[in-house]
C-alpha cells in the first residue's frame, strides 16, 4: 500500500510532522513502513511551459523547434516529443534544472538552433512508465489548459509529495485504504479525522427503472449494489485526481474508471463501471459459472471457468469475473453514457480461489479475498455517484438497485480491564483503556467494570478479547510493558541423552578433523536412492521447482560428494566433511515418511600433510575406519562393533565393508567406486553413513570403573605366516577365542607380504598381553595360555609360526 | 720413594689437565688409579718399607691419591659440562619451522548459532523439542490457526507431497505436537531445526533454512514475561549492552504479535550499515499464543496463556559475522566453514 501523505492531510491533520517522524510512529504502532518516498525527488527549476509556436526543425525530421512562454520569458526549446503542438501548456525544465537520475539541464545547441531547456515527459519527472497515461506513455505530457506559464510544475503535479510504503501483514486489510490509513493516524496522533461529505442531487428517474438486478449466488455474494449514472461524458480526469492515482501506484484511465479506482483506494472498497448500454439486457444477474464458460477480461485474455467461479452476468453471459476483473465487452470507453457502478460484497473464499485459479490478483481481489467492510459497500458506491455526477457531469439516477443478505451488526466484546492487564502483565488504568479505545474511534461503553466493545467491521481484525489487548498495548507501546520472567512449574530443561549424543558425535568428530557441512534434503529423483542403507519409496513432492530439488534424500552421500566436488574444482584438494539429518524412507502409516537421523563422512586428498618432516599419506579406508572405531568407542560400544566386507553400488568392491553394531548392519564405509570418482571428478574418496538414530539409542553398559592394574601383566609377540585371504579379523577372533580369560589385549603390529614370505601367503604378528587382576602371573601360565593359541591358530587358521 | 711419589702426581695432574675429554679422562682414571696403575703398585711395594716408615709413607701415598682424585672429578665435571653443552648446541633447532598441524574440523556457523541459543535457554530450564521435517497439513498449518484457505498461508509457500502432507514451513508444528503429547501440563522448550518453503535461492532466500523458536506454556504467564525473556536472550547473544523494543506485528499462531529489534551492535545505535541507519535490527518474531492454538491442543486458555518466539540462525549468522549471500551456508566450501573455528571475545 502506497500512502501519499498529501491525500492523508485530506483527512486528517498531519501538518508540521516530518514524513520520517510519522512513518516511525506508523512502525511503532504496529503497520511498518517499508520505505518513504521523496517523490519530487531533489527536482528544481520545472516549470509551466506555454507553447506559443511549434514548427520542424529545418536539419531534422524528428524536431521541432518551440517557441515556449516559461513566465519570466518566451524562450526556444527544441524538442524532439511526436506529440508536441503549439497551444499546449508543457512542462518545462529550465535550464538548471536537475531531474531524477541526477540528468542536470544546460543551455545546448540542437543542429545548430539553440535550446533552453527541455520540455518533460511524466518519466523525465520520475513517473514509472506503468503508470503514466496511455495518451502520453510515447511522448510529453500535456497540463490542464488553466495551467499558468511559469507556475511550479511540481505542486501542480503532485510531486511536492512523500509517499510511504506500507508493509502490511495480512490482518490489517483496514489499511488497504485512505480513511483506514486515516483511522489509525489519527488514532496515533490523538486527533479525530475529516470523513468525505457525500452529498449530490439525484435525478428523479429511478436505478431500478432502468436496471434488473437478481443474486443466484447468494452465499458468495451477500449484498450487491448498483447505481446508475446517465449522460456522462468520458474523459480525462482533472490533475489532481489522476496525481493521486499515480501515488498510488495506479494508472490513470479515464474520469469514470479513475473515479472508481479513487474510491477503491480511499475506502477500500472496489467497485467496477459498466457501460449500460453495452449490457444490453437492462439486467444483471449474480451466478456461478457453467463449467467451461468462457470470459474475455479487461486484460484481453480469454478464461475458461468452472463452476464455482463467480460471475456477473447480463442474464446470458458473463461481464465480470466477480471481484477479481471485469470483461471486456461491457467495458467503460469513450462513448460510453451511461454507467452501472457496481459495489459488492464478494466472499473472501471464493475471490481468493478465482484469483488463484485465474492467476490474476487485482488491487480489488486484494481486498475482497480479506473481507471489506460490510458497511462501506453502500457508502462507496455514493461516494463514486458523487464523484462521477461532479467530474463527468453524470446524472445520477434516484435510489440503487439492491440485493442485501449481509451481516453487518459489529462485533461485540466483552473484556475487564483486569483480564488485560494479567495478559500483559501491566497496570493500565480502566479510563486509559477507554481513552486509547475512543482514539481509535472503537466504541466501548463501561458496563459494571467491564469493557463492553463494538468492534467496527472496518477492522475485520477485531474478534476476540486477545485482539483488544493487542489494541491496547500497541497503543499504550511496547515500550510501557516491564520485564519479567515465567514463573513455572519448574522443570529441569537441558538435553535428552539423545541431543546430548549427538553433540558428542559432532565434537569426536570434528576433533578428528573433520569440517561440519549442512546440505539440501531435496534431490534429484534419480540420486535419491544412491547410498541408502535401506530400500524404500521415495518421497516426491507434487510441484518441485526443478527436476534437481524434486524428491527427498534417502543418504546423506550424495550431497557430501557434491560438497567435495565443488571444494577440489576450487583447489581444495584434501577436504575431510560430516553432515548429520534426516533421511527419508517410504511411508508410515500416518502417511508421512519414516525420517531417520543419519550421519555421513566423505574425505578425500590427503590425511597427514606435514611435508617439510617428510611425513604425508592420503586418506585410505583406515584412516575413516579408524575414526568410526574412535567415535564408537567414545559412545560405549568398543567391542560390538564388527566390519563385514560388502558389495554396494557405486562403491569399490575390494574395500568396502557393512558396519555391525552387535551383529546388526547399522552403517556401510568404504572406497567409492573409480568410476563414481569419475563422474565426479573426484580422486580417491572414501565415505561412510550409519543410522545414528539407532546408534544413539542403543543401550550401552553402565560406566563403572575397574580397578587400576595393581599387578604387571606379560606380553608375548606371535609371528605368523597364513593364507592371504585368511582376514586380521578370523585371527582375532581365534586368538581371544583361545586365549581365555588371562588374555587381555591383542594388537596386530606387523603385516608383510612380498620377499621371503611364500607365494599367496602373508607374515602377520601379534601381540598379546596376559593379565590377571588378582595377582602376579606365573610363566608356567601364560606359557599354558599361550600354547593353547598358538595351537589354535595352527589347526583353526593353517597358521605356520615363524622364528 | 718420595719423590717417585712426587712425580707421579705432577704427571698425573697434567695429564688430567691435558684430557680433552670424557673418555680421554677416564683413560687417565685407569692409568693411574686403577688396580694395575702405579699408585696402587706403590701401594702394594709398602711392605718392602721399613715398619716406621710405612704409615708416614702410607699417609704420603693417600694425600696423592685424594689430590689425584680430586683432581679428575673437578676436570670430569667440567668435560661433561662442556659435553652436554656440545650436544645442546648440537640440537638446537629452529623454533619457527611449522609445527604439525593437531587435527582440527570444527561446527557448521548455523549449528554454532543454533547451540548458542539452545544454551542459553537449557540455562533457563528449557527443553529441546524435535519433530519430523515432513508435515501434516494439520500440524503446520490448521493447529497453528491457519485453516485451509486462510489468507495468511500465502506468506508461507509450500512444498507439498499430497494434498495433506508438506515439507514444514516452520518448525512450529513441533509446538503443537508438543502441547498435544503435554495434555495440559505446563511447557518450556526450545525447537531448532530445518524448515523449507518454496523460494528460488538467491542471496536473501534459501528453500532450504533454518528456525528456532521457543514456547512457554502455563497458568499466568504474561506478555511481560515474554519481554523479560527475550531481553535477556539480546543480551546474552548480541553483548549485555543491548536494548530490545518490540514492534506489533501479526502471526495467525499468536495474539498479540510483536516483531524484535535490537540496538544495533555494530553501531551501538548511532546508525550504521549493518542497521540501514535505523540504530535497530529486527532479530524475532513472537507474541503470546492464540487462544485458539491452545484450545485445539486441548488447553484452557481461560486458565492457561503461553508466549512463543521465532528466529533464523541464518540471519543471526549473517548479521553476526557479516556474511553477506546465504547461500554460503548451504555451499560447505571449505574456506567459508573453517573460519567458523575460533571463540569469539
């Protein structure tokens, strides 16, 4: 909404308050004011210009060289406009002159005439080209004959104005126009506001003589009202009204049209002009549409409409799609003579869908689709007669055709001053609350204590005791209300052992190195899948924006590889990134997808980068393995983890492997795939993503501590030579199988394979401690432990010891 | 005899002096005071001596043998000394080589943000509530006050995966599962999470960003009470200097509705860049919660009022530490994330 301050000073007294100061005021009390525009733009030196004689330029086609009276002088201005002619009154900017874009005026020579200054199109001035008259889009703009050569250009064209830019949240339709603008100014300033004085002389032929009017439709269309106004004259508006539109951001048209969109824009209320005679039938009848009637509107677009779709009609086909844009073959034009003002009240629901389903929102399906006041729709359309009878000379016939099934009794609330000040926490007096009630022109009477309102329906935002006290505050301030804190039942708040969890991942693994990465959990519909650690549906959205953010993600690697991409194509070529989200998979019973928390690591480049010691190494399967084997551990779950090597798509088959927690696949990691590096252009990458959901909620043992050592325990180093397929794992497995309970710890330390070991064989060593918390071991028992894995090993794993 | 005895030591003495290191020293010990040297042969030659001569003699030779001692331990003391001063010399290095790199990933700038905020309100004895990225219709919309057609729901533009499922818009749904799973109890908690809305992304607009928003629910909890609240929080995360003022403004989910500001922190409040010269910011939005929002989760609101508040650690983040496109948070370019590493004053 574009409010220009000097239309508001039509209704209520703003004078002597600076723009800025009131457009803070606004802010404080609840409308922001988005910007304040300085419409005469720092311009001086524009001018009334008479054009006492205009002939071509001899030396070029497109000139003409004008003799112009500015006041002071009549002085010579070439001007290159097609519609420039002697005899107009022009607007002239002297030499001097600054114009909007910092364009400074010079005295100058065009083909060899001189020229001083330049006679001005409306967007020379600043005007949008949008709203600029059609006559005059092409070419300059022409002032009323009455203009006087040398008079101030600016005040005469409205320029010599601030308009501010309102942000209206969508409660405050009552600001959707002048008088509600001017309610609540005035209500900020404390003053009372100057109402439009609708008075005109009524010819004593009856509307309804000349117009039928029948509302099928009753439920979308409570109440309609039609005038009728006869011998207009179409024309142009006089100055001052079309300025005012062109504040507004509305372009003028013609004197009825611009009349109706005046009042649209001072009341709120939209009405539409028809052409009476182009109606035909004398009638105009309130329907639905049949499916697939057809409509030309205004814009010349043909619709196609649907059956609940309002429509005006002339009894045989549609003249307007009701509250959003009126049709073309009924439209107001040059010979037009008789006008049907039409004032409704068209249901929110149902403008709100034709708008939308048509694609078309209109400064009046604006309005509708918040509900307008059901007691303006009468008034508006007596503000237009009045209007039209003054401006376009109109007649305007006596009474109005009517169709009225609205509700229009207020509001009642009933509220104590008590009930308000517990809800803010305040002591404002009962007199204050009716002080601040009255300046808001909101009646209110105290009955036994009580507030008893009568929301006006201009504020359709006023229903319940909560939106008084919110009137109250805002008008009290904000400022006023003390602070306090809650008092509660008190609960011990903080983290579930869940959040706490993850925080703890998040802190493992960053003090590893790795870097946290937000992605997007929209993807394509083909990379959805890729990775998942289950199979399930996709979830698609109906209308994606792009075939790229179309479907929910079902692993985080996808997006972690993207993330990698875009590092190493920008020369970052060891980047180690985590992520933890939601992945969605299939569908639950309450039909929405079932979100599971997962976490994701990819790395690529190199791990260790300490060159100048001679020390590098990439990042390999260990490195990440070693990291989840950190990270389990941290979370209490040492030896319940176990590696299985697996086939996955798109990852290398040699060196990728399932995550178990206590048997269960709960994760994979591993190498991807040479030819996903490809694609991605990615070098030797390694990734891994588990369920944390259930990671997290797995139940790990009690932390208790055990004894600090108190007796020395005994290593012995095993060297084996075994197959190469036999895993580090099976012998693991045999040794702690074997090595009962004296067994401790077992760490492999030595892996060979190559010169001196046989052809499909590998040397692996182990060492192993022996322990026994009770007292000091005897070599007779470990050399009995001992024997016993060393026997294990041979006879279970083919093992040969080595010297 | 004596004089053997005399010569012996001067020998002795500057051959010690002359020891230019451990190993020559010791050679040195050996020579003259181990088992097979000619002290301990003049020792062992005593009994040649006449019996009065021998303890004069005896005397003579321990006097030498102390000297001799002596002497070797103060020149023992100073080679090593001058040993151990060699191989520090030997070692030393220079102390501005790099030094090796301690692995160091850090928190993305939004989970900064967003612990930040959990952690002042844990401090108040607020709980963290989550719920599901993907909606009901229901609970993002028509439990929050917003029933199918209700105009406001233009100025949140969905993704929709049916006609009754959504990706949320914001993470209040979360407030109204909560309330609903409360039956009537008394709440304080805290919701961060994803939120998605449909926006073309540029520099000021993501489909993808994050909310965190805070509910209190309870018998006589009042509009001061959300002031006080939110005052605190402006403190604690934009510097204890801070001063809020609260702007009316209109959600569906709550009544009266205002919009935070705080004093500019860049500027103090004179007018800066970061604050369009306003000296405010716009941080929040919050209100006290709709009676009918509590009504449909099955609160009195006659008995029971609430207050609830919303923010976008993105637009913390970018005013915080003057990032100036938000697509920077959903980049993960590695030169952005890594300067999120360090504490702040």
């Amino acid at each position: 909404m574009l409010v220009s301050t000097k239309w508001l000073s039509k209704y209520v007294n703003i004078n002597g308050i600076a723009p800025a100061d009131l457009a803070e005021r606004i802010t404080r009390a609840g409308i922001e004011v988005d910007s304040i525009i300085n419409r005469s733009q720092g311009m001086t030196n524009v001018v009334v210009g008479h054009v006492k004689e205009c002939v071509k330029h001899p030396e070029a086609d497109k000139l003409n060289i004008c003799q112009v009276d500015v006041g002071e002088e009549t002085t010579q201005i070439i001007c290159g406009a097609p519609n420039v002619a002697q005899g107009q009154k022009v607007i002239v900017a002297r030499p001097g002159a600054v114009l909007p874009g910092g364009v400074k005026i010079k005295k100058a020579k065009l083909r060899g005439e001189e020229s001083n200054g330049m006679i001005c199109s409306l967007q020379e001035l600043g005007i949008e080209g949008k709203l600029v008259p059609k006559a005059y889009a092409e070419g300059i703009y022409v002032l009323p004959k009455d203009a006087l050569p040398g008079e101030d250009a600016l005040p005469l064209l409205g320029l010599d104005d601030t308009v501010l830019e309102f942000d209206l949240t969508p409660n405050r339709s009552d600001a959707l126009s002048m008088l509600g603008v001017a309610y609540e100014v005035g209500a900020i300033l404390s003053q009372g506001i100057a109402l439009p004085d609708i008075n005109y002389d009524q010819a004593s032929e009856k509307a309804e003589d000349l117009l039928k009017l029948r509302v099928e439709a009753t439920h979308d269309n409570p109440m309609y009202v039609a005038k009728v106004v006869k011998n207009v004259t179409i024309s142009e508006s006089p100055l001052w009204l079309q300025n005012y539109l062109m504040a507004a951001g509305v372009r003028p048209h013609n004197n009825v049209v611009d009349i109706t969109n005046f009042v649209l824009m001072e009341y709120g209320q939209p009405l539409h002009a028809f052409d009476y005679d182009r109606l035909e039938t004398g009638e105009i009848v309130v329907r639905h549409a049949e499916e697939g009637e057809k409509i030309v509107t205004l814009d010349d677009a043909e619709r196609t409409l649907r059956s609940h779709n309002l429509v005006i009609t002339n009894g045989k086909e549609p003249v307007a799609l009701a509250g959003v844009m009126g049709g073309a073959n009924s439209e107001v034009h040059d010979g037009t003579t008789t006008v049907v003002i039409e004032s409704a009240y068209f249901a929110p629901a149902s403008v709100r869908q034709t708008s939308k389903e048509v694609g078309l929102r209109s400064d009046a399906s604006a309005r509708f689709e918040k509900g307008v006041d059901p007691n303006r729709v009468q008034e508006a359309a007596e503000r237009a007669a009045q209007l039209i009878a003054e401006l376009a000379g109109g007649a305007v016939l006596a009474g109005s055709v009517v169709f009225d099934e609205l509700e229009k009794t207020p509001e009642r609330i009933v509220i104590s001053p008590d009930y308000i000040n517990s809800r803010l926490g305040m002591k404002i007096s009962m007199d204050e609350m009716m002080t601040i009630l009255k300046r808001l022109q909101i009646p209110t009477d105290a009955v036994n204590g009580q507030l008893v309102i009568d929301a006006p329906t201009r504020r359709q935002d006023l229903k319940i005791k909560e939106d008084i006290i919110e009137e109250i505050a805002r008008m009290h301030g904000y400022d006023e209300i003390p602070k306090t804190l809650p008092v509660t039942e008190s609960v011990p708040g903080g983290l579930t052992p869940y959040q706490a969890k993850r925080r703890v991942v998040r802190d493992f693994l960053e003090g590893a190195g790795l870097y946290q990465a937000i992605t997007y959990s929209l993807t394509s519909k083909e990379q959805s899948q890729a990775f998942a650690l289950e199979t399930a549906e996709t979830t698609d959205l109906l209308m994606p924006m792009s075939e790229e953010r179309s479907t929910l993600r079902q692993s985080l690697i996808p997006h972690l590889l993207e993330a990698l991409t875009y590092n190493v194509a920008r020369r970052m070529d060891s980047v180690a990134l985590y992520e933890t989200g939601s992945v969605f998979l299939g569908m639950e019973e309450d039909g929405l997808p079932k979100e599971v928390e997962h976490l994701a690591v990819a790395m690529t480049g190199q791990w260790v980068d300490h060159a100048w010691q001679g020390e590098s190494k990439n990042v390999d399967f260990f490195v990440l393995k070693g990291i989840v084997e950190g990270l389990m551990n941290r979370l209490g779950f040492s030896d319940r983890l176990t590696f299985e090597k697996a086939a996955i798509a798109g990852m290398h088959p040699g060196r990728t492997a399932d995550i178990l927690l206590d048997g269960n696949r709960v994760g994979l990691i591993g190498q991807l795939h040479p030819s996903e590096m490809k694609k991605r252009d990615l070098k030797e990458t390694y990734v891994m993503e588990i369920n944390l959901a259930d990671v997290l909620k797995a139940e790990t043992a009690e932390l208790i501590y055990k004894p600090v050592p108190r007796f020395p325990s005994m290593t012995r180093d095993i060297a084996l030579v075994v197959s190469k397929e036999t895993t580090a794992g099976k012998l693991e497995h045999i040794i702690r199988d074997a090595g009962g309970k004296l067994l401790k710890d077992v760490k492999l330390f030595d892996l060979y394979e190559g010169k001196n070991v046989e052809e499909g064989k590998k040397s692996i060593a182990f060492s192993l401690t022996y322990f026994d918390p009770e007292r000091t071991l005897t070599d007779e028992e470990v050399v009995k432990a001992h024997d016993k894995v060393l026997t294990a090993l041979t006879t279970q794993a083919d093992a040969q010891l080595r010297g | 005899m004596e004089q053997q005895l005399q010569q012996l030591k001067e020998e002795a003495l500057k051959k010690i002096q002359d020891a230019s290191d451990v190993k020559e020293l010791n050679d040195v010990r050996v020579a003259y005071l181990g088992k097979k040297g000619p002290i301990t042969d003049l020792l062992k030659g005593m009994g040649k001596l006449p019996a009065e001569e021998r303890p004069k003699m005896g005397a003579l030779v321990n006097v030498v043998r102390e000297t001799v001692t002596e002497a070797l331990e103060s020149r023992m003391t100073l080679l090593e000394e001058a040993a151990i001063q060699a191989q520090l010399e030997n070692e030393s290095i220079d102390v501005t080589l790099p030094g090796r790199p301690a692995p160091a990933g850090n928190h993305h700038p939004l989970t900064r943000v967003v612990e930040e905020i959990e952690d002042f309100f844990i401090s108040m004895g607020y709980e963290i509530a989550e719920g599901p990225e993907v909606e009901k219709d229901y609970y993002n919309f028509e439990a929050l006050n917003l029933p199918k057609g209700h105009p406001a729901r233009d100025m949140q533009d969905s993704f929709y995966i049916s006609e009754d499922i959504l990706l949320r818009t914001h993470t209040s749904p979360v407030q109204a599962r909560t309330m609903e799973a409360k039956k009537g109890e008394a709440i304080k908690i805290i919701c961060p999470g994803k939120v998605y809305r449909r926006d073309n992304d540029d520099a000021t607009h993501s489909h993808q960003f994050t909310q965190i928003e805070g509910l209190v629910v309870g018998e006589n909890i009042r509009m001061s009470d959300l002031k006080g609240t939110l005052d605190l929080f402006a403190k604690k995360m934009f510097g204890a200097d801070r001063e809020i003022r609260l702007r009316p403004s209109f959600f569906p989910f709550t009544e009266p509705s205002v919009e935070m500001d705080i004093s500019c922190f860049k500027c103090g409040g004179a007018g800066c860049n970061v604050c369009k010269k306003t000296g405010w910011i716009e941080i929040l939005g919050a209100g006290m919660v709709h009676p009918n929002v509590l009504k449909m989760a099955g609160y009195d609101p006659s008995v029971v009022t609430g207050f609830a508040f919303g923010m976008g650690p993105e637009r913390i983040a970018m005013l915080k530490y003057g990032v100036e496109d938000i697509r920077h948070f959903y980049t993960n370019d590695i030169r952005f994330i890594s300067q999120f590493n360090r504490t702040e004053a």
